[in-house]
C-alpha cells in the first residue's frame, strides 16, 4: 500500500543544510534574517569594540602624551621666578637710592659742622639700608675726611668708622638724632705738613730707628756755609686725649769744622783737626779762665771767640759763622720740632686717644669712643 509520508531512508537523505528551511521558522523568523543568537553575538561583539574605544578615550586623558604637564610646569616656574626677580630688582634699586642719599645728606652735614673747605666721603655699609632705618638702627658708616685745618699743624686724612647707631625719636617727623654706639677714629699727620713748620721746608721728618721716634734731617745756610741739621725727637701720650713730640738731641753740624748744639746748656764743639790749630794759652787768656780747646765751648766762651778773630784766624773759621750759629738759638730748629696736640674737653660722649705710633707716612693716632650722641 502506498503512502504519502516520506519514508525514513528519504528523511535521512535530506542535506543537513537545508533541515532548518524546510522546517517552520521559530518565533516567526523569516527564514532570511538572522538568527537572535547571530544578532546578540554580532551586539555583543559591537559593544566590546566600543567599550574597548571609550576605555581608549578615558585612559589618554587621564595619562596625557609624555612631555606636555613637565613643559608647563617649567613655564609657570620661569614665570615667577623672572616676576620675583623683577620685584627684587625695584627694590634693590630703591634701597640703593635710598643709601646714596642718605651718604650725600651726612657728607654736607659733616662738612658744614667741621667747616671743611671739601665734602668728605661718606659711606653707608648696611643691607637693607631702608629696613634698619625702619626698625631704628644703623650697621656700619665709614667717614674719610681729607685736610683737616687744626691750627699750626693741619691734618691730613681723618678716617673714622660707626658701628650700631641708634636712631633717637620716631620716623620719619620725630627724629632728634642718634647715638653712636662704638666709634673708631684714626688720624695721620703727615710729615709733608709737619716739614712746613719746621725749618721753613729746610728740615725733612723721618721716621727714627727707635719705636715712637722721629729724626729730622736738613740743610741750613749759616753764614757763608751750608750746615746740616740732625736732631731726634721722641713721640709721646699725655693722657687720655693729648700727645706731645719733645726733642732730645738736635745739632747743626758744619762737616769738618764744628758741632753745634743750640739751645739752653748748648755751644761749639770743634772737631780734632781744627781744635787743634786754636792757640790754648791765648784761648785762656782772653775767656779769663781755663778753658781747652777740644771741650764744647759755650755762653762766655762762644762770644770770646766772636770778639777775638785772631783766635780762629789759624782755623779758617770766619767769626760771622760762629754769631750765625747763636742765632739759631731762636726757635728754628729745636723749638720747632717740638709741638702738642690735644683733644677738646668738650666733645661729646666718651672719646679717648687709644694709641699713637710713627710710620712712614707720618704720625698716627688712634681714638675711640663709646655711646656718642649728636644731632
């Protein structure tokens, strides 16, 4: 009997490939559309690669490209640093004007209590200079004061240095002055100054070989001869604010005929040779008592010389030498080598003279002083 259903042999022949077509579509899927799984498979895969570009996109802003951040960092430092640099600079030049104008106002101000004939230099050592005038105190001024007149000697060079001033009153109206904590002063009077009042520039200041000693040296016209001058004098302290330059040996030597010490107890010492062409007995004769040739003649016996040319007639000595010689008992020579100088008892606050000494230059002195005020 024959039937219509397909046979097993027949179902199994069928390909494989065609068993989903010939079978109904599930859930009414058209036989050419995809399948739910294809679809899902295909969102899935889609979802992940978009995923994968936002995950992209978040991690390239939180990790910029290498180099960019460490660039701007150095800009902005740069920046700053060059505005810090530029406000440093105003200051610094605003704190040196500052300086500059306080210095030229103290220069007028000594010159004018001094009465110098020049401006002295004026130096403010203290940085900042406009924050320690604000907080009321000074560091360090240095004060150098050339040619000062102190009456027959002038002085050549004053320089003098204040540490720790302590400004008196308030700033800037109120100021009524200042006190100078410690004061170092140091003065030279140079032997070219000193030379001008001794001797008329004739005799010449040097240091001696003795420490605090000056030797003079020079000529001198006597007569019609040329006499050098040697002397020696010693540099002395006289208390707390004065010195004194007092001499100890000074002659006038005529070379190869005499020695002469002028001054009280002084005379004529004849050299060798000369005393002994001096007749003795007609020497004793006319002084009225005994009197050698080689001692040093002096008082009576100096003027027995002048008043008896035959007695140096065999010496070649002309007596106008021997009155020349007397004359220089005024103060020319030993007098005037000698000179004083003291501090004013007046100066305000404690002022001392700490120290003198001789160099080549001249003589030096050395003050200080503590707690002085002014203004």
């Amino acid at each position: 009997m024959l039937s219509n259903e397909p046979s097993a042999d027949s179902k199994a022949r069928v390909p494989a490939s065609r068993a989903p077509q010939d079978g109904p579509a599930p859930n009414n899927q058209s036989p050419d559309e995809p399948s739910a799984q294809s679809a899902a498979a295909a969102g899935a895969a889609t979802a992940a690669d978009a995923g994968t570009d936002c995950t992209s996109i978040g991690d390239e802003k939180e990790h910029p490209r290498p180099g960019r951040k460490p660039r701007r960092i150095v800009r902005r430092t740069a920046k700053v640093v060059v505005a810090l640099a530029v406000v440093l600079a105003i200051l610094a030049l605003g704190d040196r004007w500052a300086v500059l104008y306080a210095e030229n106002l103290a220069a007028q101000q000594v010159q004018k209590a001094l009465k110098l004939r020049a401006e002295p230099e004026v130096h403010i050592d203290s940085v900042p200079f406009i924050g320690q005038v604000l907080a009321g105190t000074i560091d360090h001024v240095e004060v150098n004061v050339p040619d000062v007149d102190a009456g027959p000697v002038s002085v050549a060079q004053v320089k003098g240095t204040v540490d720790d001033i302590r400004i008196v009153g308030s700033l800037p109206s109120s100021v009524r002055g200042a006190v100078l904590s410690r004061v170092r002063g140091d003065i030279l009077l140079d032997f070219k100054d000193l030379n001008r009042e001794v001797g008329a520039s004739q005799i010449h200041l040097r240091p001696g070989p003795e420490k605090n000693t000056v030797l003079a040296g020079g000529d001198l016209p006597v007569g019609d001869k040329q006499a050098q001058v040697r002397g020696r004098a010693q540099l002395r302290r006289t208390g707390d604010r004065g010195l004194r330059m007092t001499v100890q040996d000074t002659r006038v030597v005529v070379p190869g005929l005499l020695t002469y010490v002028p001054g009280k107890g002084g005379g004529v010492q004849l050299t060798a040779p000369v005393a002994d062409k001096i007749d003795e007995g007609e020497l004793q004769q006319a002084a009225g008592r005994h009197v050698l040739p080689q001692q040093m003649m002096k008082g009576r016996v100096l003027d027995t010389l002048v008043d008896h040319p035959s007695l140096l007639k065999p010496t070649g000595i002309d007596p106008s030498l021997i009155q020349g010689l007397k004359r220089l008992r005024e103060p020319k020579v030993a007098q005037q080598m000698e000179f004083s100088g003291r501090l004013p008892d007046n100066l305000p606050g404690d002022i001392r003279l700490r120290g003198i000494s001789v160099t080549k230059n001249g003589i030096r002195a050395e003050l200080t002083g503590k707690d002085v005020p002014v203004g």
